[in-house]
C-alpha cells in the first residue's frame, strides 16, 4: 500500500548523524551502487541538466518581478509553511481566513513547471527519474537539488512563484464552493517546524497563533469528516501540525483533480488505489482481532476501513504495528493512471491525484503543466505506468536497504533521521 493514507513522522530534531567507522561507511555506498544499478535508479546528475539549472537560479528576483503582472500577487497574504526540522527544501505554504459564510483556504505550491517544462533537460531527466527516493541517509533526487532547495523552495521573506489551489469552503458542510488554480506570487512569513507548530497553537502571544488554531480546527474537523465518510486512517495518534498540512494537502490534490475531471473533462496523472476482496479484508480483521488486547467494535464490521480506524483509536500501543501491518498485507499497490476509474480506496476518494509535491514527484509535475496549459502529453499513460514502475522501484531499494542497515547492526529509523557520517578513527558505532 503506498502512504496516501498515512502520515509523516514525528518531527524529530535532529541529534547529530549517526557514526559509522570508515570501512562501513565504505559497505554501505557500495550497497546503494549495487541497488542504484539493480532497480535502475540514476544517482548524478548529467552535466547539461546541472548547467540548466544553475542558469535557472540566476537573476532570481528579477525574473519574479518580470512575472508580478502576469500572476495573482499574494505578497501581503499571510503565508507559512510547516515541514520536518531537518527539510532541506519547502514545496507547499497555506494561508487562511475566515469569512462570515466561509473558509478560504490557500494551498500554494512551488511553481516548479515555470523553471521545469517540456522544453527542458530538467523535464527529460525528471521524467525518466520518476520520483525523489529517500533511502536512509541518503536522498536521490528528482530534480538538482541547486534548484529545488532555492528558487523552487518557499524560504521565508522571499519572493517565490507559486501555483496557489485557493478553495473558498463552505462553513457547514466544508465542501467546496469555489475551487480557483492559479499562478501567484508569494511571500511565506515564516518556516515552522511540526514542533514549533505545536508550540504556536500553544502560545497566545506567539505569531501566527491565531493562524494555526484556526486552521486546525477546519483541518481537524476534516480529518474527522472523512474517518466517517470510510477514509482510512492509520496513524490515529499523530500531532495536530501533521493533521494541519496533511488534510490540507489532501484538500488541495482533491480539489486540483476534481477540476479537472469534472470541469474541464481532461486526463491527467490521477491516483488509483484498488480495494482488496472481500477475503482479503476478512483474514485482516480476524488477524486483527486474535491480536491480545485488540478487539473490533461490533458495529464497525460492514466497513473494514471504520473497523480499522475504530480498532486502532482503542488498541494498545505495543499493537499498532501489528495492526497495520495487518492491513498494508492485503492492500494493493496505488497506482497512476490517466483515468480516475475505480477511485481511491483507502482515502475512500471517487476521484484523486497528485500536486502538492512536484519537487519529488513526477506526478504531480505532469499535473501542474496540465493545469496550466489545458494540455495533456501525447504519452500520458506511458507516463503514468513509468511513474508507477518508478515509485515501485524506489520502494523496493528503500527496503532492501534498510534490510541491509539491520543485518550490520544499524538502526535504520536512527540513520533516516539523523544521516550519517563516517569516522576513520571510529572504532565502534555509536549511537
């Protein structure tokens, strides 16, 4: 099962990379060299895409300014973002207000297809790479991190270009009333961690308070509107920053390709997420229930998904593992197609895709352009099988890897958070 359903991890400040004597370290690249080769996963960049790129970062201000009368200017809006404390590049910012008969909500995303288009090496390159991978320790990225952590990164009291889903909600119901895709201009205030989100819902005199808890009422109150709708949910116990940036951005991926589908009747990259057959789900609920100190609410049981959610807001700790392992076993791979035939079973979503992440998904790459152009690639369902093969690839390299961490004695959890680093004079690891 992919991650559409779950959320990120904690927000852990990073302690310093995890040491790891010389010869290790030595072990450890010529693994990934041997899963680079083995799943095809292309690591350098070539030159001509380097030298692209570094052009593109040039002139940086200028070329937004040359850009203000073409676009929506949010300079004055107030603008966040939120990620992990050790993120290296921020791809999505929100605002909000509240109005007398509604919410408007701004997801503003990198313009990343206005530096990466069709007719650029970076698109070819970003295209065959399909995603970022992020093997513990060590990211393989989509797009030249030169460009993705500057002119496509929302730095605080910058002005950057965005992509902005603006979706004016309806009070009651939370349904959309108007959806607007537009270009803008933005200027992100500040760059919280999940941490320091925490800490601004917590603090009154804090900036940006007000801001957050408004926010994360609308965004709980959709967390809880979709467990009832039959959304899977598993991760029931994660922070109120995370559910703030991940209903957003599930708001905002929902909103994009409902435009899409519905007003303008286009293909896109869309996201299908098959259901497992009925037997399936039934070996994952008894599994479940003959688990100690889990039992299924007896009213759940018509919906596996409300059965899993209602069963993991009350099982003990040491069995959430378990539980969801339970589940990902009889769930199919998600996959893109360029239809939204069949849905998107575990978000319990008719119609979903991708766009809040074109730094590290082709996907939502090909989205922006279709949005922006109205115009589909001739080869969109190479395209999406190519994106699919690719993700699947990179899943697979991230878990033989960690495989390999755990049998020369290395917490991969450990080196995903903090990296590593290689010591000559090391002579144990240490933690």
């Amino acid at each position: 099962m992919s991650n559409d359903a779950t959320t990120a991890s904690a927000d852990l400040e990073p302690e310093g990379p995890v040491r790891v004597p010389a010869d290790l370290a030595r072990q450890l690249e010529n693994k990934r060299e041997d899963l680079f080769e083995k799943f095809e996963i292309r690591d350098a960049f070539p030159a001509e895409v380097m030298a692209e790129a570094e052009e593109r970062v040039e002139d940086v201000q200028a070329e937004i300014e040359a850009e203000v009368d073409d676009r929506e200017d949010l300079r004055d809006l107030t603008t966040w973002t939120t990620d992990p404390a050790d993120a290296q590049d921020f791809d999505d910012a929100i605002s909000i207000e509240e109005r007398d008969d509604e919410y408007v909500l701004w997801v503003h995303i990198a313009d990343v297809s206005h530096y990466v288009h069709p007719e650029t090496e970076m698109w070819e390159e970003a295209i065959e790479r399909g995603n970022t991978v992020y093997l513990p320790g060590y990211t393989v990225h989509m797009l030249p991190p030169v460009l993705a952590e500057t002119v496509c990164s929302l730095v605080p009291n910058e002005d950057r270009l965005a992509h902005t889903v603006e979706m004016h909600l309806d009070k009651e119901t939370l349904g959309y009333e108007t959806i607007d895709i537009y270009k803008s201009v933005i200027e992100s205030d500040e760059r919280l961690t999940y941490k320091q989100a925490e800490e601004r819902l917590d603090d009154p005199e804090a900036p940006l308070h007000e801001e957050c808890n408004l926010v994360f009422d609308v965004a709980d109150r959709m967390h809880e509107q979709r467990k009832e709708e039959g959304s899977l949910v598993l991760n029931p116990r994660r922070d109120r920053a995370h559910t703030i940036i991940e209903e957003c951005m599930l708001k905002a991926n929902k909103a994009v390709t409902h435009e899409l589908m519905w007003d303008r009747g286009v293909e896109a990259v869309y996201r299908v997420h098959p259901q497992p057959s009925p037997d399936e789900w039934d070996d994952a609920l008894r599994e479940i229930q003959e688990l100690d100190g889990v039992s299924i609410p007896g009213d759940s049981w018509d919906d596996p998904r409300k059965a899993v959610n209602a069963t993991l807001e009350e099982a003990p700790g040491r069995q959430l593992g378990k539980i969801q392992w339970a589940v990902m076993k009889v769930m199919p791979r998600a996959k893109y197609m360029n239809d939204p035939f069949g849905g998107h079973h575990a978000l319990n979503f008719e119609i979903y895709g991708h766009f809040t992440s074109p730094i590290r998904r082709m996907s939502d790459l090909v989205n922006h352009w279709i949005v922006y152009q109205n115009d589909v690639p001739e080869n969109l369902i190479e395209l999406c099988d190519h994106a699919s093969d690719r993700q699947k690839a990179g899943e697979n390299a991230e878990r033989e890897y960690e495989d390999f961490l755990e049998e020369v004695g290395l917490d991969a959890d450990a080196v995903k958070n903090r990296g590593l680093e290689a010591d000559d004079d090391l002579e144990e690891i240490q933690y």
